[in-house]
C-alpha cells in the first residue's frame, strides 16, 4: 500500500473506531456495530444499531443503506449485490428501492431442521448466542455466497442467492467464514474442531487441528498465500493465540510471532483478523489492536483499551 493504511475497529457497545498513523477517530460515538466488512469498492459495509445496513465510503462517510425490523448481524456484497444476515437465521437481499428482502431460497435449504442455537455451561447456566448467521463471504469471481449459520454449517449458493446447498457437517460449530480475496476456489472457516480448507469455492472441506494448542477457532483470514486462524479453549477462554500456514501443501500450523504476544487477552472472535496488501490487523477481546506492514513478519499495537472488538478491517 502506498498510503499508509486505515484499521477499522467495531465494538460491541462502543462504535467504530479509525486508526491510521498513529492517530484514532471514533467516527461512529457509541452502541453496537458489527459484521464490518469490505463493499468490494474500496468501502466498508455494517451493521449499526442492530437494525441498520451501512456503507462506508473510501473517503470516511457513512450513509444508511436500509433499516430492518430483524436483528442484522452480519453482511456482505456480491459484485454489485449486498446481503445481510439475520440473528434467527435468514438471508435478506438490499433491493434497488432500499429494502431488504428475505430470501425464499434459503428458508428452505435442506437440513435446516437440524440446525440448532450454540450453548455453553457457565457457572451453573446455559448461555449462548441464538441460532443465526455469524458471518457471510463471497468468492472473488462474485460466483458463490456463502453464509455461516451458528450452528448450521455452511450454506452455499452459487445463482445470488436464489437456491442454497449445505455444506460442511454442522457439528464442526463454524464461528467464520471467509473467501480468498484474489482466489476464488479457496475459501477457509474457523471452526470449533480446527481449521477448514475448501479449494472448490466452498462445495467441500477438510479440516485440521495439528499445531494448535486448542481446536475452538473463531476468526480466520487469508494473507497472500498463508491462512491465519486464531484458537482458544473455548469462547470464554482467557486468552487466545494466532497460527499460520501455507495455503499450499499440508504443513503444520505454527504460532505467528515476530513480536505478536503468543498469547492474547481473551480469544480473537469473528472477524478480528484482516489482511489486505500484505498488511494484517488483529484485535483480542481486551481491546488490543496489532498491525503488520509485511504479512505477519513484524508487529506493532496501535490501540488498546478499546470496548470488546467486534470486527476489524484494514482500507
């Protein structure tokens, strides 16, 4: 990148903040914003406030696309088309006059009645999120939208969201998934047993757990040609740590270091690790935010004592 470049932070009840150079703008003040995401035109897409889709342009502004009575939680484009997903488990469309529309196709996908809310024992209680989408990619060839249901695997659509097929057995408890931003048959996800790998644009996978301290992942994100997925005993854990390996070839996921803490403060969720041009950003629960300028080789932390990060993403 010839400009240095801008990390954007989601939190979950502290809005969006901006760094770059050094210097932090808090350009959405307070609440809720989460699946930040890249528009595919230099911008930014999220949700704020639960119930509105919005684009960040690439000079900082951000406008309203549409308002939903459904709770929105995550989001993504498809060429042109942008979707958004909902914490009961649905797929909407943006239309051209501003609404947001359920898609037929993906209230009916097949398995759909085995799909069931993650829960954990804590302290004596069940608590966990609802059954929902968690995150939504899209390959880079615009051919094939994928969403990640919590917990109901990986369905897949390959006409815009008309029709969708199952992937990826739902037990594997994916908490992300994301597509290679120049490779459109790679697509990985963060998994409660390991790391997945598709290499045919997310129609099948294969999953891998050796060098990790811990098999829960949660975030995930290719950088040039390695993939980074963070582990943690669980969602709950007290810290968490980053791993890396080659996309190609079958070696074994190693801790990434070059002075990123081998362990973190708390796990790095959903989508706290971003990559673009070579740089990476990751965020811990505690509210540490890490940058590299060469894919992981070296780090520095530009921001700490953030709210609980709920996305980042580096333009």
């Amino acid at each position: 990148m010839t400009t240095p470049p801008s990390v954007l932070i989601s939190t979950w009840s502290g809005g969006l903040f901006a760094v770059r150079s050094g210097a932090t703008a808090h350009e959405i003040p307070s609440g809720v914003v989460a699946g930040l995401t890249a528009d595919g035109s230099g911008g930014a897409l999220a949700i704020v406030g639960g119930g509105s889709l919005c684009r960040r342009s690439a000079t900082g502004r951000w406008i309203t696309l549409a308002s939903s009575p459904a709770e929105l939680v995550c989001c993504a484009a498809l060429g042109d088309a942008v979707f958004a997903g909902t914490n009961d488990a649905r797929v909407l469309r943006l239309d051209a006059d501003g609404a947001l529309t359920p898609l037929a196709g993906f209230d009916h996908v097949a398995g759909r009645e085995t799909w069931y809310a993650g829960a954990a024992l804590i302290d004596g209680r069940w608590v966990g999120p609802p059954l929902g989408a968690r995150s939504m990619c899209a390959t880079s060839d615009h051919s094939t939208l994928l969403v990640n249901i919590h917990v109901g695997g990986i369905p897949r659509s390959i006409d815009s969201g008309e029709s969708w097929t199952p992937t990826i057995d739902i037990d594997c408890d994916v908490h992300q998934v994301c597509a290679h931003p120049r490779r459109p048959e790679l697509v990985a996800a963060a998994t409660g047993v390991g790391l997945a790998l598709s290499r045919d644009a997310g129609a099948t996978w294969t999953t891998e757990h050796h060098g990790l301290h811990a098999r829960h992942c949660t975030a995930v994100a290719f950088v040039g040609e390695d993939v980074f997925v963070s582990a943690a005993t669980d969602h709950f854990a007290k810290e968490g740590a980053i791993y890396r390996r080659a996309i190609a070839g079958s070696a074994t996921l190693q801790p990434v270091d070059g002075s990123l803490p081998r362990w973190l403060d708390g796990i790095c969720d959903t989508g706290n690790i971003a990559a673009r041009d070579g740089c990476v950003a990751v965020a811990d629960r505690g509210g540490h935010v890490y940058l590299s300028h060469d894919r992981g080789g070296s780090w520095e932390r530009v921001a700490e004592g953030l709210p609980p990060p709920s996305g980042v993403l580096i333009c």
